[in-house]
C-alpha cells in the first residue's frame, strides 16, 4: 500500500512589507508539499505565502513585490466588500445582513411582554425586553420566516421553469451547508441564505434543483448549472468567501 505523505504547514514567522506605498502584514507558512510559492488572502486575515521546504524566505520580499498589482487589488476588493463577521464573533452590531443589504437595528420597548420584529424602511425594528440570548432567537425566527418565504418563491419559480418536481423542502440551519438535495428529492436550504444577495440565492436553488436531473458534481452537472446560471462560479466563490456566516452567532 502506498501512502500518501501528510501536508504539514508550519508559521515562519510574521512580516511587513511596503507595496507602492502601502504597508502590508503578511504570514509565511512552509509548506512540505508545496513545489512553488502560493499566496493567500482571506476576509479578515492578513496576506499568507505558502512556501516550499526548501525555499528562502529572505528572498520572500522580491517575490511579493512582483506580485504588487494583484496583491493590492485583492485587498482593496475585501476591503471594500466588509465581510460581515469575522472569527467566532456575533453578526449583530448597530446592523444585520438581508439579501446583501445591511439593514440598520433600531431597537425600541414598548409595555407589553410579546417579541417583535419588522422590517420598517430598510431597517430592523427590534420590539423587545428581553435579554441577548432571547433576541438572538427572536431574530433567528425573524430569517427563518423570510427564508421560507423567500426561498419557497424561488423553488417553486425555478422548477417550474426546469420542469423540476422536488419532494420535500426544508429551512435548516446547518453549521457547513448552504443547501442540499437527497436522493429522495428532499431539498434543504439554509436560513442565513436570505442575508446573502438575491443573485447568489437564485445559484444554490437551481444547483440543488439541478440535483433531480443529476445526483452527482459530474461535468454535465455542472453545464446544467450554467445554462441556467451563467455566473454560477462567482457565486459559488461568494459563497466559500462568506462560509463562516454558517458557524456565526447572531447575537
């Protein structure tokens, strides 16, 4: 039997490095699989090289700044894209994510005991007096309710259109998938799909719809896929940029 030899990365160090005037933190990591240096940048992380076992870090800065361009141009997109949490931290702050929107939280008591939650002017009117861990669930129901309804739209104007019929749908809240699709045509989408932008959503329900035609990744799967999508790969790369969202708190 021929094994396989395990990746193992292990942290150089930490540096900084100035690029056409911008200074920018970066992490060397080495690699004992990698054959050539492989740079990384992640929401919320700092830039990462990837280098092989045998590969001179000292000699690192020239390779970087021969890479300037794209470099700073990724940086500058997840700049400007915010991701809305980072790490384990909570989603909530003074706003909440909906179909690619930042919705501002006005929270207000009122006398009586029952929780409440409106969407008033593109924002989110918290009617409440209870603590963060009953909030956290009253907004939890809130995009529940709006996935349902959202989503439910979608499945059913998409299958009609692929002449797809599913069995079963669910709203769930899983901790690493946004959708899935059994071979029983039970179809299962998650909850925080609504605070994504609606483009993205339409992509996951015709991928999980076009699971009744083919049960599997294959190349004809795939060219299901962009007929009906055409722009499937960026929302799929979307979707693998914000995947934390899945493990996140809201509150």
């Amino acid at each position: 039997m021929i094994r396989k030899k395990r990746t193992s990365l292990k942290i150089v160090g930490k540096q900084i490095i100035t690029l056409n005037g911008q200074n920018v933190a970066y992490v060397v990591k080495r690699s004992n699989r990698a054959r050539y240096i492989r740079l990384e940048i992640r929401p919320g992380a700092d830039l990462t090289a990837v280098i092989p076992e045998f590969y001179d870090p000292a000699i690192l800065p020239d390779f970087l700044e021969s890479k300037q361009n794209w470099i700073l141009t990724k940086l500058k997109q997840y700049s400007r894209r915010k991701a809305p949490l980072s790490g384990n931290k909570p989603i909530i702050k003074d706003s909440m994510p909906y179909l690619g929107k930042n919705l501002k939280i006005v929270r207000q008591r009122d006398k009586g005991t029952v929780e409440n939650i409106s969407f008033i002017r593109n924002k989110l009117v918290i009617n409440s007096r209870c603590d963060n861990g009953r909030l956290n669930k009253a907004l939890e129901k809130w995009y529940r309710l709006q996935a349902e309804k959202i989503i439910g739209a979608k499945v059913q104007l998409f299958g009609d259109k692929l002449d797809l019929a599913y069995n079963r749908l669910t709203i769930r809240g899983q901790k690493t998938l946004w959708g899935s699709c059994s071979r029983k045509g039970n179809l299962n989408f998650n909850w925080k799909l609504v605070m994504l932008p609606e483009p993205v959503i339409d992509y996951v329900v015709i991928h999980e719809l076009m699971h009744l035609a083919e049960m599997n990744h294959s190349k004809r799967f795939w060219n299901l896929v962009a007929d009906k999508c055409p722009d499937w790969k960026k929302h799929r790369k979307y979707l693998k940029d914000y995947s934390i969202i899945l493990s996140s708190k809201l509150y």
